[in-house]
C-alpha cells in the first residue's frame, strides 16, 4: 500500500481526506446518538438507577453538542391519551354537490368501516329523491375509500367501551334500512344522528356534505376525544 502511495502522490492525499471524513462522521453520530438515548431514558421516567444516570450525564459532557440527558428532554405524549377507536365524520366530491359518511374502526388497525346514506341505484333514485323517498343503501359507496375525492374530514376519539356502543348504534342505522329523501333523510342528517348519539352538536342538515363537516368541527370547537353520557347505548 505504501509503495503504491509513493508511485502516486495524489492518492496519500485522498487517504487522509479519507480519514479526517471517518473521524468527523464518527463524532457526529456519536453526538447525534445521544440524545436518542437521553430521550429513552427520560421515558422510563425515574426506572433508572442513579449510577446509570450519572454515567448517561458524563456520557454527555465529553460527546460534543450532545444535550444533558435529564434537564432539557421532555417525555413523549403518548398517543393512546387520544383514545384507541375513533370515528371520522367525513366529506366528499361527487358528481352533484357530494356525500357524506363517516369512517370508524380502532387506530391501530388498517381495517376501516364505512356508513353512510345514498339512494340505492343509478342516476334516475337519485333524481326521484329529490320529489320523494327511494330506497338506500348504508355501506361504502364508491369514493368512499379514496382520499383524492375528500373535501373535509373530522375525526374524534373514543374508549373502548365508548366505542362498543357507538359502532353498535352505528350498525342499528345501517340495518333499518331507512328511505332516502334529499330534503329530509339526506347522507348529512345519517351522520348527525351519529354525531348527535355521541354527544356532539350536530349542525343543520341542508348543508352540503363540505360545509355540513367543517360546521360540525366548529360547533364542537375541534374537540378530539368523546365520552358518553352515563346510561347512553
């Protein structure tokens, strides 16, 4: 190797270039490391031996721009405080002045339950709708799962138990098969029922799907979590 440096001189300079490249990146991942641990620790809140603590602390004085492990690092929020099931007053674009439904399910799963109102049919259900009451269907339509077609969404939080109830209520609307009428049993006044069974203000139903979930998140102030009045379900 060294006789190779000597027939060309240029590679000894790349080689310590080369080096001085290692050493920096090393310190810096070093020091960027740290306060992942820091962060770790802080979490498990008073877990830690003192021993282990002040070996963290000198860890951290000799580890340059490394942050001290236990003044500055705030413990993470938690995501359960928001509740593990929710359900999502939703609205979307449709080929007249679009739908509204509401998503539900529990966070940490994929799986996504939709309810909402339409007539059933084509083109000709809908048009009657507006003179009198058709029948519906209650389950996804199509759209429903695409998010390039949302217009407004606002999503609240529930406890499990809180949750059982409002999915039940939820199925109980889907079953009774109710007439649609765009007047009167429109998609927006099925999703304020809803919202009306959790204890949230509901607003009036002659808004069109956008407006009708926007007015909602407003009436309730963006309030995030709901619990049940005593004896609801």
């Amino acid at each position: 190797m060294a006789g190779v440096i000597r027939r060309y001189p240029g590679l000894k300079v790349l080689a310590k270039a080369a080096m001085l490249v290692a050493f920096v990146g090393l310190g810096t991942g070093i020091s960027g490391a740290q306060p992942i641990v820091a962060r770790t620790d802080q979490q498990q809140g008073d877990a830690l031996p003192s021993s282990a603590t002040k070996h963290v602390e000198s860890m951290a004085a000799v580890t340059p721009g490394a942050r001290p492990a236990t003044s500055d690092v705030k413990p993470v929020r938690r995501a359960a405080t928001t509740g593990p099931y929710y359900v999502d007053f939703r609205a979307r674009t449709a080929a007249t002045y679009g739908h509204a439904f509401v998503w539900y399910g529990k966070t940490s799963e994929k799986k996504v339950e939709v309810a909402g109102l339409a007539p059933a049919g084509d083109e000709l259900p809908y048009l009657l709708g507006h003179i009198m009451f058709v029948p519906s269907e209650t389950g996804a339509t199509y759209g429903d799962l695409d998010e390039q077609y949302l217009t407004a969404s606002y999503r609240v939080y529930l406890s499990e138990a809180d949750a059982k109830k409002v999915f039940a209520y939820i199925k109980r609307q889907q079953e009774s098969s109710p007439l649609w009428n765009a007047a009167t049993t429109n998609c927006t006044a099925f999703i304020g029922r809803i919202a009306t069974f959790m204890g949230l203000n509901a607003p009036f139903h002659l808004l069109k799907p956008e407006e009708y979930v926007n007015k909602l998140r407003e009436l309730n102030g963006g309030r995030k979590t709901v619990q049940l009045e005593s004896g609801r379900g």
